[in-house]
C-alpha cells in the first residue's frame, strides 16, 4: 500500500518497525481470498475479515502521522509524537507476524473446504436443466427470428454470431432454442455444444469438441486423454474441415479464453456458424465485429406473460384482484426484468397458496428469501458469481456500489470513481492516473454487465456519464458487503443490524431518523465513509468519525452553512460532496484546513464565490461549483431537456419582484419566529437566506452560472477539473488559469470581448486538456468572443457552448478529435451547422433550446413533410430540440428519414413538434437505431410511424405527448 510505506520512510524505521515482508504476506492472503484461491470455509473467510481489519488499522496508522506530521507547529490540530506513532505500529507488527504464523499452514485449505463456496460445475448444471424450459423463451421470439435467419443464410463464408448479457438473462437458453432446431432440421453435418465452465482444462474441452463432433464413445475419450493439446487441436481442424458445423461455445469467460478457442476453427469458407454466448461485451466484440447480440431486460409485459406461465394461472386470472396485481407488479419490479429471476420466483410462488398476503409477505421479506430460499438457490448462485467472478480489484468497486439507494436510478460515472479514488480503490500506476485507472474498472463493470449505462449513452461510443445498477445485482452486493462487514446501509428494516466497526455507512431517505439507534449500531471511530440520502440531522456526524475520508451529502436536504463548519474539523477528507444543497450559500475559511482533500464539489449549491483559504488545498484534483445546466443533471438527460427553461427566460421584472418578495418573507420569518433556529437552522442561516435573495439584485454583475474563485488559484497545480469559473468577475483570473497544467476539464463563463483574448490565449497553453464548456449570457452572448481567437487544445474530446453565437468560428472545423458537442441558446444558421458534418470524430449532438435558428430541413413535395438535410455519417447520437423554432415547429406535420441518412446513428431524441402527424424511416435509413424517444408531440401516436420494421436493430421506442 502506497501510503504505508511513504509513512515508514518519513519515520525512517523500516527495519526498527515493520518489517514489509509479512505485511506483504497479509495482502497477498487478501488477493487470493479475493481470486477465491482455497479460501472458502467459514474460518478462512472470518481469517481473512480479521486481516483485512489489521490493513485498515495499519492505514488509518500511518495516515493519521503522516496528515499531522505535514502541520505547521502552531496548526490547531496537535502533532502526534513520534514515539507514539512508532508503538502503535510495533503493536501491529506483531499483530501481523501472529496472524501469518497461526495460519500459514492452514492455507490453502483442502479441496473440501474450497468446495463450500461458488461451484462452477455446481452452477451450470442446474443452468443446463433449466435451460431446456420452453417457456423461458417468451418475450426472446425476435431474437431468435433474427438469429436464425444468420444461421440459416446460404453462403460459404462461416459466420461467428456472439450473444451477451448479464447472468440469467437468457443466453443460454436462446441459444440452446435455436441449437436444438438446427439439430432437428439437418442443415448441418456436424453438431458440438461445448460449455466451458466444465471444463477445467484446455485439452478437456478439445476433447470433448472432438467427441462430439465424432459422437465417439467411452474408448475414444481414453485415447484423447493420451493425446497432447498440439495434437488435439489439430485433430479437431481435421474433422471441422470435413464439413459444416454449427457448435455453441456457452459462457466464454475471457478475451484468452477465445483467443485458445479459435485456435480450434481455422477453416473460415465451409458454411459454417459458431454461437457464442458470454457475459462480458468485450469477449463479443473480440469475437465478431458484426451480428452481436446483446440480450436486455424483459419489458412489464412480457415479464408479467412469464411470471403468469410459471405460476400456472389463466390470463384473466388478474382481473377483479387489484391487490394481486399490486403484489405481482412489486414482485417484478423487484425482478427487473430478469428471466431466470421471474422463473424462479414463479416456480417457488406456483407451490405457495395464489393469495395477495402470502405475495405481499414474500414481497417483504424478498432479500432474505433471495439468501435463503433454497427454491431460489440457482437465481442466487448466478448472481453471486457477477461477484464471485470478479478480479481481485474490481470486487472493492463491486462492494461500492451497494452504499448507493437501490432505488436510486441513476449514478454519476464521476462521483463513482472520485470516491473510487478517494478511498483508494483506484490509484494511479507508473503510466497511468488514479482517474484513467478508475475509467477502466468502470467500463469493465459495464463490460461485465455488472453495471448498466443510461440508455441514451449506450451504444454511442463514448464516455457513459451516468449508470445504473440492476436491482437483483444491488441485493447481492448488499448481502455480500455485509457478509464481509464492509459496510453498512441504514434503510426501513435495518435497526437491528449491528457491527463492532464500521467502515463504511450509507443512510437511505427511508431510514426514521434515530440518534440512539445510530449510537448502536456499531464504533464509528474508524468510519471511512458517510453517505447521506434524504434529510439531513445534526446528529448523522460526529467528532468520534475522525478517521473520515469521503462525505457525500449530494442532493441531502436540510444542510445550512453552520453545518458545513463542522465538517471541517474532519483533517482525512479526500472526497467532500455538497452538490445540490441549495441552502448553503458559503464555505468558511477552515476549509483551508482540509489539507488532504482531492475532490470538492458545491455545484447546485447558492455559492456564489470560493473563500481564499481554497488556495491551501494544494492535493485537490476535482473542484466543481455553480448552477447545474438541465443537460448535466441527474436523471437520463432526455427527461429533463426544458426543465430548468423558466428559470432561464423569467422576465427581469418579474425575477426581481420574486427575489424581493422571498427575501422580506425571509427576514421576517427570521425576526418573528425565534422557534424557526433550532440545531438543524440558526439565525446565521436565516440572515444568509435574505442577503443571498437581495444580494443579487444589487450586485447586477454575478453569474448564477459560475463562482468568484480567489488570487492565487493558479497555485493548485493538481487541479485535472475546474468549473464553473466566472472569468468576468477578476481580471487575473484568466491569467492564473494557465498556471494549472493538469487540466483535463474546464468550464468558464462571464465570457466578454475584452477578457476573450486572454482566455483563449490561456486555454491554448492547456495541453491536456479534454473537456470545454464556454457560456456567456446576455444579449451579445458569445458574438465576436470566438473569432480570430487561437486554436483550441488538439486533445479536446467534448465543447459545450451556451450563448448567442450566429455563425461558428473558423476554428471549429479544425477540432478533429471533438466526439461530443452540446450547443444551447447560440441561435446558429443553418450553413453553420453543415460545418460540423467535416467533423472526422464528431458521435454525440445536442442541440438544446435556441441552439438552431435557421431551417433545419427542406421541405418536399411543397408538403409539409419536412426532410432533415444534415448528413453526419459517423454521427451516434442525436438530440434535437424543435422548440428552438417554435414558429416552424408549429407547421410541422411529418419528419421523413431518407435512405443513407445517419448510417451510425444509435440514439435518436427528438422533441417539441406539437402538430406532428407522421413520421416516416426509409429503408437504410438510420439502419443502427437502437433507441428511438420522441416527446412533446401531442397530435401523433404509434400508428404516425412508418418504417419501423426497417429498423432491425431497434430496441427502444419511447412516445411520450408532453414535456412534463
């Protein structure tokens, strides 16, 4: 561990102290444990929590020394003396060489007790009878239409067709379907279904090829069992040349598994079709660059089709039972759309009286049934492995994932991976960051279906910014994080669970709120990290929580400024989160304390400007602040495209008289209701209210959009993110800004003629960087800002740009890197939106509210069907906002998509045509659609669209009539 022995070579007593080779012996026993290398009985596993406990005491040693040893002398905070620090770690030592001795020949341990755990031959038996079910297949009827007719297409060239998707969501099953008819129909001479996780060698599963493929006997197995791989392999080329084969590879685990596997299919001309089913959406487009399948969630629908064939009931048996369909649709979603998960617990209900109590009891106690219940065995062992299967350094993110709400829908990619960071699970390597490292574990767990991108990301090519977990996966990262004592999640029915630690404690909105009950639950004092969702109490934090690292407080109601003071008194916080918190309107000057903090973000609060004690944060990588753009929020971007449009276009008279009229409101309500201060508001947060309502209005030059940042913050020379930064409050500012090197995301606003020249200047130095977003607001906006201006950074992946702009500068052609671009309020013409079809990189548009002023179509036939004529052939994914030209908008009857147009296109989001009749898609068409959503479009409805079936890929449709 990194900061342990930085510690050691600060006290200089490597030898005297700890010897490193024993604790090296500690944490490579806590990578096999992880890797499930023999130990899986109840002691190894209580050995392995008691040496994980010993790796955070040495930890919290050596980091409480080494934050003390870097105050001054007369800092508030007392220096911890030397001879202290050097008994506390003897004492762990100890601990430590104890530990090594008393189990070293235990382990590993015998072939028995490795057994107790995960079972991969175990597993997939149960996985091949299960397979065999007809009934499993429903709502999979497409898929293996489309599948098949690849299957049985005539041709010479042999065709490798990969199906993925997350554990028991049907893969097997498919494709057993479709293998079973091809045995039945004879199209091909030779058959093999080979299961990989049966095979524990290389040779056994040649072998098993091999007998297959010769429907040998017993004599034949032992005369392979004789046989050397090379001369495996070879035979088995010598009976695929022979003629032509279908063979299903089930559950390639591995981009080397497959690698060894086509090893085996050398011949490519012989008609031939290879079925691959994994998990991991890297192993599919390892396999095949085309017909990949990726396999979703059932929709209610078919969800509640299989859910009534499992549970033996006629299809009217609904009708008249309001409360059964109330239980059967919480027991749904509960499965989320999980077939093997529906099956399951179908199968289990179908031996159960059919009554809304026994459903309503099942629904109550589903985690611990899904633990338990040996009827629910194989759907628990499927979903354990997600875990189970993992590489030692993703299971920590795994665990991770259980401290965020189960309901909670949506996560931000970058607040997963800076508390990744923050608490040491991702760190940076000789050639790569902390952040680049943490990117990767998290488009594995996407890769391994663990995690699930937003719908309006997948597919499109570049960075996933929010995820969701599914719920089933959420309940076993649950169980196991309490299994392991990682951490501990306060909900509606977890009071009586307790722990002697507490590392991690996560707080739900439906947890009641009981100071005495939080008291039992376990010793805080090494809490690492505390995450609070719903309400906020005084009582949630407490000086005893010294060892915090992360607080994360996003979106928690109720936090006021004197809260945030004693949050500062916390010296380990690396991760602080107040996004979101709208009744905090400043930060105090003992934030400067907070020497060891990496990330800070106060977007969405009421700061207007940063305290100049910021500047002492010289570790701090990640610093957000300002308004938070309806495009960045929370929730699938496409729900929330005009929410915050109001706000933006309120009257200036009316805006004023609202500020006026909340502000005296509040200082009245501050002066004549004294009960209104208890512990949760003071009068301190009263008066803040009313002078940030009036304050405001006299000071006419603030930008809601961004924060005053203090001289001297070009001295952060770690910063990699930085913004919203208001660059027209001080003029130094954007001098100071090319002090800070490691940019790789910067957002500014206040953007005027006169500061535009030192800005660019300034941006052209940030090499590294990735992401721009440039706002100015006002009349003239970003006019004759951009022009003549120097070239942006070559590295430069993302640009938003908000305010009025009319044509583009003559350097936007030149951004051949730029895959995203977001534009909103610039009122462009339409030869100015032609220039982005040169764009070589260019995957994701957004054109937000104004973006466009001129037409965006021709018209044709003198109808009023109108053709988009923009032509962006790599183009991804495509939000369109017509309400940006509301008069044309409103004379809109039909859109049509001609042949060619969009050929990448994956996500398509169109809104605001309120007379809209008809759509209409050409065949070739945006051939690659998978998503298809359309909004505030009230005169139109399924029957308006025309050529959907020309859209073979496409798997979402979404009408929704208004903008609400």
């Amino acid at each position: 561990m990194k900061g342990v022995a930085e510690a050691i070579q600060i006290l200089g007593l490597a030898k005297l102290v700890l010897d490193m080779a024993e604790f090296e012996i500690m944490e490579a026993h806590l990578a096999d444990a992880a890797e499930g290398n023999g130990y899986r009985s109840h002691v190894a596993r209580t050995w392995v929590r008691q040496v994980r406990d010993l790796t955070y005491d040495v930890e919290d040693c050596f980091q409480e020394f080494i934050v003390h040893l870097e105050r001054p002398p007369r800092s508030p905070s007392k220096q911890k003396p030397r001879k202290k620090a050097v008994d506390e770690i003897r004492s762990l030592k100890q601990k430590i060489k104890e530990s090594n001795m008393r189990y070293r020949d235990s382990f590993p341990v015998s072939a028995s007790a490795a057994g107790a755990g995960h079972d991969p031959h175990k597993l997939l038996a149960t996985i091949d009878s299960f397979a065999s079910k007809p009934n499993l297949l429903i709502g999979r009827e497409t898929e293996k239409s489309r599948i098949i007719q690849i299957v049985t297409k005539h041709g010479r060239i042999r065709q490798i067709i990969p199906i993925w998707g997350m554990g028991g969501i049907g893969k097997t099953v498919l494709a057993k379907s479709i293998y079973e008819d091809q045995v039945t129909i004879g199209m091909f001479q030779k058959f093999a279904w080979i299961n990989l996780s049966h095979h524990s060698s290389e040779p056994d599963c040649v072998s098993s090829l091999i007998m297959q493929l010769q429907k040998a006997d017993m004599r034949m197995k032992e005369t392979l069992k004789k046989m050397d791989l090379k001369d495996l392999i070879e035979e088995s080329n010598k009976l695929l040349r022979s003629g032509s084969y279908i063979v299903v590879l089930d559950n390639v685990s591995s981009i080397n598994q497959w690698n060894f596997l086509k090893l085996l299919f050398q011949e490519e001309e012989n008609a031939s079709r290879i079925i691959v089913t994994t998990r991991e959406k890297s192993v599919a487009e390892h396999c095949s660059t085309e017909n990949i399948y990726k396999l979703e969630a059932l929709n209610d629908d078919t969800a509640l089709e299989l859910f009534k064939t499992k549970v033996v009931m006629e299809s009217s048996y609904f009708q008249g039972r309001p409360e059964m369909v109330k239980q059967a649709k919480c027991i749904l979603d509960k499965c989320n759309g999980l077939p093997l998960a529906i099956s399951s617990v179908g199968d289990f209900l179908a031996t159960k009286p059919k009554t809304a109590p026994v459903w309503e009891k099942f629904n109550d106690q589903f985690s611990s049934e899904l633990e338990k219940n040996p009827s629910l065995a194989r759907l628990r062992m499927v979903l354990a492995s997600h875990y189970e299967d993992l590489p030692h350094h993703l299971k920590f993110c795994f665990l991770y994932l259980s401290i965020f709400p189960k309901d909670q829908n949506m996560i931000r990619r970058r607040r997963l991976l800076r508390r990744w960071i923050a608490e040491g699970y991702a760190s940076g390597t000789h050639n790569m960051s902390a952040e680049e490292n943490g990117d990767d574990y998290f488009a594995d767990l996407i890769s391994r279906s663990i995690i699930q991108p937003s719908k309006s990301a997948a597919g499109s090519g570049v960075s996933v910014d929010y995820c969701h977990v599914h719920k089933l996966i959420h309940e076993i990262g649950v169980s196991q994080s309490m299994k392991e004592k990682f951490s501990v999640v306060l909900g509606n029915r977890s009071s009586l669970y307790t722990q002697d630690t507490i590392r991690h404690l996560s707080i739900s909105c439906s947890w009641k709120r009981d100071a005495n009950e939080l008291k039992s639950i376990g010793d805080m004092s090494q809490l690492r990290s505390l995450t609070v969702c719903g309400e906020w109490k005084t009582f949630l934090i407490s000086e005893n929580m010294r060892m915090l690292r992360v607080l994360d407080l996003e979106g928690t109601e109720g936090v006021m400024d004197h809260h945030v003071k004693q949050v500062t008194k916390f010296i380990h916080l690396k991760y602080l989160s107040l996004r979101g918190c709208s009744g905090i309107f400043w930060l105090p000057d003992s934030l400067g304390n907070l020497w060891d903090l990496q990330t800070l973000d106060v977007r969405g609060t009421s700061i207007i400007a940063l305290p100049t004690t910021i500047v002492k944060l010289r570790k701090l990588q990640y610093l957000r602040a300002g308004y938070i753009p309806e495009d960045e929020q929370g929730r699938d971007p496409f729900d929330e495209s005009a929410a915050m449009e109001g706000e933006d276009e309120m009257p200036k008279a009316l805006n004023t008289a609202l500020k006026w009229t909340v502000a005296i409101g509040a200082l009245v309500a501050g002066l004549s209701r004294p009960q209104l201060v208890n512990n949760d508001t003071n009068r301190e947060d009263v008066f803040n209210i009313t002078c940030r309502n009036i304050f405001p209005i006299l000071a006419w030059r603030l930008d809601k959009h961004g924060v005053e940042v203090p001289p001297g913050i070009g001295n952060l020379s770690c910063l990699q993110t930085l913004g919203v930064v208001n660059v027209g409050a001080k003029k130094f500012i954007s001098a100071e800004l090319g002090n800070v090197t490691q940019l790789r995301k910067l957002g500014v606003t206040g953007i005027k003629r006169e500061n535009s020249p030192q800005l660019f200047s300034t941006i052209a130095k940030l090499t590294l960087l990735q992401s721009l977003s440039m706002r100015s607001e006002g009349e003239t906006g970003l006019q004759g800002c951009l022009d003549g201006q120097s070239l942006l950074p070559g590295n430069l992946r993302s640009l938003k740009l908000y305010g009025n702009l009319v044509t583009f500068p003559t350097w936007i052609s030149r951004l051949e890197n730029l895959a995203k671009l977001t534009l909103r309020s610039t009122r462009l013409e339409q030869d100015a939106i032609q220039v982005l079809g040169k764009l070589p990189h260019l995957a994701i548009l957004r054109l937000l509210s104004n973006s466009v002023v001129g037409q965006l179509w021709t018209t044709r036939m003198e109808q009023d069907v109108i053709q988009v004529i923009w032509k962006f052939p790599l183009l991804t994914s495509l939000y369109l906002d017509f309400l940006s030209n509301s008069a044309v908008a409103q004379t809109v009857l039909g859109l049509s998509f001609q042949r060619g147009d969009f050929p990448a296109l994956v996500v398509l989001q169109l809104d605001g045509l309120p007379d809209l009749l008809c759509v209409e898609f050409e065949q070739g068409a945006a051939s690659k659609l998978e998503l298809l959503q359309v909004k505030g479009c009230t005169n139109i409805d399924v029957d308006g669209f025309s050529g959907l079936l020309f859209l073979q890929n496409l798997k979402e449709f979404s009408l929704k009539a208004s903008n609400g």
